[in-house]
C-alpha cells in the first residue's frame, strides 16, 4: 500500500517493484519511452505481461491452498496496485485472469479448481471471464448466447460475448450461457470454455475494439458456432450461474479498485516530480501555497481511498457475508474519489498534464484516459449505486441501532486474525448489513479516549465526532427514501454517494484506532478531514491540515530562480 496507509503484507508486491523498476531502467518493459510508444499504436504490452508472469504474479490469482501466495484479496489487491502504478493498460491486461478464474474458485469442483490452478501457476495461461453481449449493457438477464445438452453428452454453445477483456489472447474464458428457454434468475449457467480444444470452425475471435484509453488492451470479443465442451466445463449447478456471478463479481470488484490505487498514486508522483522541478516566479510551483494545498488535498483523497479499499479486501475474510455492500460501496466509491484527486494534480501539471511529450513521456494524459474506464469494469458506478440503494431499508435500521458483527470487525481491523477467504461463505445480499458503517459511533470513541490519552491530535477526536454525526443522518437519509426495487429517484444516488464516503472515513477511524505511529495518524487525519470536505458542503478544513503530506512527498526542490 502507499506511504499514507502502510497495511499492507509483503509478498509478491515486492518482487514485481524490483522486477517492473530493473526493466525500466534498462530502458524496457514498463519505461516511460516503451509504455508512451505502446499506447500511440495501441499495440498489446506482451512484454509486460510476460515479464509479470515471471514475476510471479500469476500466484497471487491463485487461493494458497491451491499452490498461490499467502495473504488473500489484500495480497492481490496490493499487487496490482503496484502494477496499475506503472501502467494501467498493463494492470488490466494481466489481471483479468483473476476475473476468469473466480467463479471456478466460489463454485467449481475440487477437480476443476485444481486443473485450473495448474494451468494458471505453470503455464500462465490467460483466463476471461465473457458475461456482456452485444446490445444488452449490464442487463445479464437479457443474455441471448445459449448452451444445449449434446445428444452424446457434454453442452453446444452458440452466441457472442462483446465487449470482453482478452477474449482474442486468452486460452480460456468462462461464459455465462443461457441453459433455460425462458431465462430468468434460474435460466442461466457457467461454462469454462478451453479455446485451445474447441473444433476449427466452432469459434471465431471478435475484432479488438479501438478505446480511448487502456489503447493497447485485447478489448475484443468471441463467437461461438455449435461449440462442444465437456460436460465438466459446467462451473456449479445448471441454473445457478447468476448467482455465482454475483458472488464473483463481490471479489471482482474489490481487486478492481487496486487499479485506481495506482493511478492515483502514479498521478500524485507525477505532479509531485514536476512541481518540484518547474521554475515559476523567481521561485518553484512546488514552494508556492496554491500548489502545496492542491497536491496535499490529492494526497488525502488517495490515503482516504487506501483506507476504504485496505479495509474492504480484508472484510472478505472476515465479513464476507457483507460483500454485497461492501463490494459495491468501495467500487462506486474508491474510483470517484481517485479521479477527485487526478482532476487536483491535472491543476498542477497545466498544459503538461494534456500533452503527449515534453514531461514523463506524457504519462498524466495516459493514465487519466486509462482510469476512466475502471468506474466501467465489473459494473458501472450506477449498478453498483443501485446495489446500495436495494438494501437502503435494512442498512438504516443497523446504523440506528449499531449493530454489527464484532468478531468478523475485529479481523478485519487487525485486533485478531484474519481467516482464509472462504469463497463458500459470500452472500448475494448482506443480512448485518456493513458492520464497518454500523461500528462508527463505536470508533469514533476510541479515537476520542486516544486523543484525550495524548496519542492523537484532539483535532482527530474532533473529525471522529463530526463522522459519526453524519452516519446517523445518512441513516435518516435512506430511511426517508420509499423502498425501491430498480426505479431509484436522483436523490438515492446521492445518498449512495454519502454510504460510500461513510464507508470510507469509518475506514479511517478503524485504522486511527488500531496502534501505529505519528506518520501513519497525520495521514489519516488528513483522510478524515477530505472525507468529510467530500461528504458535508461547508465543511471548513485548516489550511494547514494537509500541508504535511506535501511535506511526506520528500520531493527534493532546488534553490528557488534569482
């Protein structure tokens, strides 16, 4: 994780650092020069990925029982942050592996998770995952693609997935079809599907798509003709494909933020790097308040984003029953507030941040057009709002009461230890709600008796107070709100909006109130007075409340220009 929020375990995140940075210098894989010339011809960053793959970072797609790295959603999600903070087309190209493999790890056969195991540690083969179609949006109840049983056993798969990340490149792709004539939530199922040993004739790839970022991504598609698969390349039951999907879409969408960790990060280094260097009124923009308060507010916004995602990949160990709302609230949240932060730096870097030349081989336009598309990936912010919304009424009965689920919070908050991730144990709705909202109150004291202890500012205490204010009114803000099972009014949305910022500053409060040092306690009081900024128009920060993390940025500034 970044220096704002320093959680995060070890493992393969270190060795893909050292292994992208040596590249780089030697002017290759992930050079600024060799990233800038890619994305000009859209051509795909083969030599990345295959730099990645001998890096290890296949293992981390991979649940440890089954030959992958220790440490879980958290390992992987800090893994490809590190990635996504070189270049995002790489990030996305690689880790939609993970996608494709989630549904066998939630409901394959010890069989099938083996085999599948096998062929992504030892032969590093590519894995998609095909759920949209040409016309349908989000809607996967309008699938048309269909799997039949075949007179001699096994299933014929007939129709097209688009848009599909790496549906050209990669060997397998798990497909939702629809088994049921009449569809429905019990009408559809997953298959994965071995392109490798399917018939010629049987499937044919779809044409990459031009985007306008992430250039250089296998955005493309799949035609299936009568294609036979096996009979176990049905992942599950027959009928229950929905069902798997929005359970892998849980984990899905947590890795996904990692992507606009990364971004951010890489946009904050960016700006960090020229401010520093660029000459401006006999002094350095670097020096000057308007430009220190405008990274430092970018840097805030990252560490409060650092927060949410560190908390919602651990709650998949220790809440995982809570997905549902956590999943959706970090995934609508966590890219919104990046993208807060990149339009900051976009303010530093001027005319700069537009061009494709002149600073850092133009990575700033790069990586801005690259993150829109991450608010797209695995549901759009609307869905996953919407998501939110649908358990409005049984959300705002636990805020007003506080109730919450202890044990799981104190895992996830690091009081005890967080268990394996037992895919089994994820729900399509939460029945406790989101324990880490529920619990702000409660943390909010801690942080109050930490204060009045002298291990943090009072200032800290004071933000606490104003959080938990504002979660109960968020409570009587959904409660307000007439139940709704798909036509939202305008207004739900922007309570949403308020639940995803809740998340985040509870987040915050959980990290202030475990033990760790000054550094750690300004970041986080910085990202407590940037949530609430976000979350109550009006709210008054000091002027200086993010000058230190300008300072933390250690950039080194030359004499000021006589």
């Amino acid at each position: 994780m970044s220096a704002y929020v320093p959680q995060w375990p070890g493992g393969v995140s270190a060795a893909l650092a050292e292994a992208m940075d040596a590249a780089a210098a030697a002017g290759g894989a992930f050079s600024g020069r060799r990233t800038a010339d890619l994305d000009a011809v859209e051509a795909f960053p083969d030599q990345e990925c295959a730099l990645l793959d001998a890096a290890g970072f296949p293992r981390a797609y991979v649940p440890a029982r089954l030959g992958g790295v220790p440490g879980g959603l958290p390992e992987l999600v800090d893994a490809l942050r590190v990635v996504a903070a070189r270049d995002l087309t790489a990030a996305v190209a690689h880790a939609k592996t993970f996608l494709g493999s989630v549904p066998t790890w939630v409901a394959g056969t010890e069989e099938q998770q083996r085999a599948l195991a096998a062929l992504v540690l030892d032969e590093h083969a590519v894995v998609a995952w095909g759920l949209t179609e040409p016309g349908i949006g989000s809607d996967l109840l309008a699938g048309r693609l269909t799997a039949v049983p075949a007179p001699g056993g096994g299933w014929r798969l007939t129709g097209e997935k688009w848009p599909v990340n790496n549906a050209t490149r990669g060997r397998l792709v798990c497909v939702l079809a629809r088994t049921g004539p009449d569809g429905g939530p019990r009408g559809f199922s997953l298959f994965l599907v071995d392109k490798s040993a399917l018939p010629d004739g049987t499937w044919q790839p779809l044409p990459k798509e031009p985007t306008h970022g992430i250039r250089g991504a296998d955005i493309s598609g799949l035609r299936l003709n009568d294609a036979p698969v096996p009979a176990d390349a049905l992942i599950g039951k027959v009928g229950d494909g929905l069902g798997i999907v929005l359970n892998a879409l849980q984990l899905t969408r947590t890795m996904c933020v990692a992507l606009s960790l990364g971004a951010g990060e890489h946009a904050l280094r960016l700006a960090a790097e020229f401010a520093a260097g660029r000459a401006l009124y006999a002094t350095r923009l670097l020096l000057l308040p308007l430009a220190r308060r405008t990274l430092g507010r970018a840097a805030a916004s990252l560490a409060l984003a650092d927060a949410a995602t560190l908390l919602a990949a651990r709650c998949a160990h220790g809440l995982p029953g809570e997905m549902s709302t956590v999943s959706a609230a970090v995934k609508a949240g966590v890219p919104w507030i990046v993208q807060q932060a990149i339009d900051d730096l976009a303010e530093v870097l001027g005319a700069r941040g537009f061009l494709t030349e002149h600073h850092a081989h133009g990575a700033f336009q790069k990586l801005e057009r690259d993150h829109r598309i991450v608010a797209v990936f695995d549901g759009s912010t609307a869905v996953n709002r919407s998501l939110l919304i649908s358990q409005f009424p049984l959300l705002a009965r636990m805020i007003r009461t506080g109730a919450h689920d202890a044990a799981g919070l104190a895992a996830v908050t690091g009081q005890s230890p967080l268990p394996d991730l037992d895919f089994r144990a994820l729900r399509l709705v939460s029945r406790t709600g989101c324990s880490v909202v529920q619990s702000v109150p409660d943390a909010a004291e801690r942080v109050a008796a930490l204060a009045a202890a002298g291990s943090l500012p009072q200032r800290t205490a004071q933000l606490a107070a104003l959080l938990s204010a504002r979660t109960q009114a968020l409570a009587d803000a959904m409660a307000e709100l007439p139940p709704s099972a798909g036509n939202a009014p305008a207004a739900a949305f922007a309570v949403a909006r308020r639940f995803e910022l809740c998340f985040a500053g509870g987040a915050v409060l959980h990290l202030l109130a475990a033990p760790g040092g000054p550094e750690r306690a300004m970041a986080l009081t910085a990202a407590l007075e940037r949530c609430l900024e976000l979350l109550a128009p009006g709210h008054r920060t000091p002027s200086e409340a993010y000058e230190p993390l300008v300072t933390s940025l250690a950039y080194p500034v030359e004499e000021p220009v006589r």
